[in-house]
C-alpha cells in the first residue's frame, strides 16, 4: 500500500502538520512510511495549537521528518530515474541535467554544502528559464523570479514548489536567520551554521525539483534505459572518504 490510498482529508491533514516543519508529504510514500510521519505531524500540530512550535522543537521534528522521507526522495533509482526521464523531458531542466548529476555526485559523496550552492544556481537558471529571460535581457528580480513559477499550470505540485521558492528568495536577515537557514542569499554570502542543515536543504531542493516537473507534467516513473542503468551505477561508486571526512568535520 502507498499514500495513494489514504482517504484525501487524512492526506491533508498530513501535509498541513509537515508544512509546519518544512517538508511536504509525497506520494510515493509507503502507508507505513506515512503512518510514521504522521506522527511527526500530528506533533506539530500539536505544539502549534499549544503556541509550544519554538524553533528548537521544529529542527527537532524536522529531522524526524527527514529520517523518514530521505529514502524515498534520496534513494539511488529514484534520482537516476527521475533524471533520465522526467527532467530530461522538461523543457527547462532538460538543459540542467548535467548540474543537477553534478550536484548529486557532491550530495552521495558527502559534500552537501557544494551540493547545496549547485542546486540554488539550477534553480535560478530554471526560474529564468520560465520567465523567458534571454542574455541581454535585464536582469530579473527576486520577485520576478519568485513570479515566474505562476508560469506552470496551476496544480497542487505549482503550489507546493512556490511555497519553497518563496522561502528560498525571502530576504535573509542574519542576526535572524530563517528557519533551517534555507535561503540562497544566507548560504552564498557565507552566513550559516549547523552543517547537517545543508544536507536536509538539499534534499528539500531535490523535492522542489520534482515540484516542479510534475507541475510541468512530467514524473511519475519512466523505463529502464541505457541512460539510466549508467546514471544509476554511476551513483552507486559514489563512496564517502573516511579521509575527507575526517578533514571536512574535524571532531
């Protein structure tokens, strides 16, 4: 059984509760996977009603969240299979394939602040896409770039990437820093902290990113390739250096 076959106000309650803590239910969850982030949910809500969801309890729930969904949007076949067919079928990611491998060479390999700052600059190369800029154009605005999504159909997947977009593009104010640090203009001007934070971010760019081609009209599966056998060994060799590690997170 999957999430699919949940009753639609159990699915919406989910969500509401995961939004409060920065995730998005999925469908490709497992009924069980959903029973525990339920949990998770029913929690957030929970300390909201209470006025009790400080920022310390929603980090805390966050992780919670992510220790269960990581698999499902992480796992190996599930990203080879998304880029061989539905983002290479996008008409704005297609061209970004290749940063977006680049970008999830970095996160299998444990370099996930590189992975981070790889995926914010597809997004904007993706958002100026949409909104039809060429080179020589004047430059967008933030704004402009958060506008350019209502591009897309008009969709439950539209709304749940202009959710995160809108977090990505809000002004960054360091002596308050917003929720997870996750906000491009925090992370390439160098203010952040928590490094396990960037890995949770990418992977709530990687869920945008799906958003976003389902927004489009793609995902939802795809055949098994040449293209996607290479791109799923290929991550497969990615392995984590005990070495680097110990240089990148010195104890």
């Amino acid at each position: 059984m999957s999430i699919a076959d949940w009753d639609e106000k159990d699915i919406e309650h989910l969500d509401e509760g995961l939004k409060l803590v920065g995730w998005s239910s999925d469908d490709r969850l497992t009924s069980d996977d959903a029973l525990m982030l339920r949990d998770v949910a029913n929690e957030a809500i929970k300390m909201r009603d209470n006025r009790l969801l400080t920022p310390d309890v929603t980090d805390n729930l966050a992780l919670k969240a992510f220790d269960i969904l990581e698999f499902q949007i992480m796992n190996i076949d599930e990203r080879a299979l998304q880029l061989s067919s539905a983002y290479s079928d996008s008409q704005y990611l297609r061209p970004l394939v290749p940063l977006i491998d680049q970008s999830l060479f970095c996160y299998f390999r444990g370099y996930f602040t590189a992975a981070l700052a790889t995926l914010f600059i597809l997004l904007e190369k993706y958002l100026r896409g949409l909104k039809g800029w060429k080179a020589g154009d004047k430059d967008p605005t933030f704004a402009e770039l958060r506008a350019a999504i209502q591009n897309l159909p008009d969709s439950d997947s539209r709304d749940n990437a202009q959710r995160i977009i809108n977090i990505i593009y809000a002004r960054y104010d360091a002596a308050n820093p917003p929720q997870f640090f996750f906000n491009r203009h925090g992370l390439l001007h160098g203010m952040r902290e928590a490094f396990y934070m960037d890995r949770l971010n990418c992977v709530r760019m990687y869920l945008l990113l799906d958003h976003l081609v389902a927004a489009e009209g793609f995902g939802g599966g795809g055949f098994i390739s040449d293209v996607f056998k290479l791109r799923r060994d290929t991550y497969q060799e990615c392995k984590k250096s005990a070495i680097e590690r110990s240089l990148l997170y010195p104890k």
